[in-house]
C-alpha cells in the first residue's frame, strides 16, 4: 500500500507565496506521474499541475505564477505558489500514478491541504 501526504498549505494575503509538499510512502512501486489538483466548494476537482517524465504543465489560470517540481529521491514533488489570488482558495490535492511489481498502475490520493488566500 501506498501513502501520499500533502503539506504546506495555509493562510496568506493576495500577492503572497506558499509551498507545497507532497510525498509518496511504501515499498515496490515506480511513480510515473505526480501532479497537483485542487478542488473549492461546491466546484469540481481541477488539475493545477503536472510532473512527468514528459514535462511539467500547468492550468492557465496559475501559468506564470505556479512552479512544479520533484524530487525522484525522496518520492516527493513541490508545488511553489507566488503571486497568490483568492481566486487560488482551495484544497489542494497530490495525485500520484504509481506502476506496482507487475506492472499493475494504480491511482493515489492525499488528503488534501487548505490553502487560503484573502484579499
């Protein structure tokens, strides 16, 4: 079984900055892809970013703004938020991709971690 745990999120005023976390936890798997959605309420879960072995992409609403990045060695991937809206109020969320011995690929979920822009 695989864990995946967001952290970082929080409160901030309109032109401010956050960094997430995300990190993949257990044994005998290869993570293929490790991006970031976010979901407000009442609205549908929406992709923010992406990081694969193809490249990072980005939603248009955080492009310019928003930086992916990961780190193979520790199962982690960041999500650097500059230049923060209210209209960025959301859980956000880690989806990970992960190829089990076997070649089995399963979806993975955190929790999620509020983030809170004021204006």
């Amino acid at each position: 079984q695989v864990r995946v745990t967001e952290s970082g999120g929080g409160l901030v005023q309109a032109g401010g900055s956050l960094r997430l976390s995300c990190v993949a936890s257990g044994r005998n798997f290869t993570i293929d892809q490790m991006n970031w959605y976010r979901q407000a309420p009442g609205t549908q879960r929406d992709m923010v970013a992406t990081c694969t072995t193809i490249g990072n992409d980005y939603a248009d609403a955080v492009k310019g703004r928003f930086t992916v990045s990961r780190d193979n060695a520790k199962n982690t991937v960041y999500l650097q938020m500059n230049s923060l809206k209210p209209g960025d109020t959301a859980v956000y969320y880690c989806y990970v991709g992960i190829y089990s011995r076997g070649g089995t690929y399963t979806d993975y979920w955190g929790q999620g971690t509020q983030v809170t822009v004021s204006s």
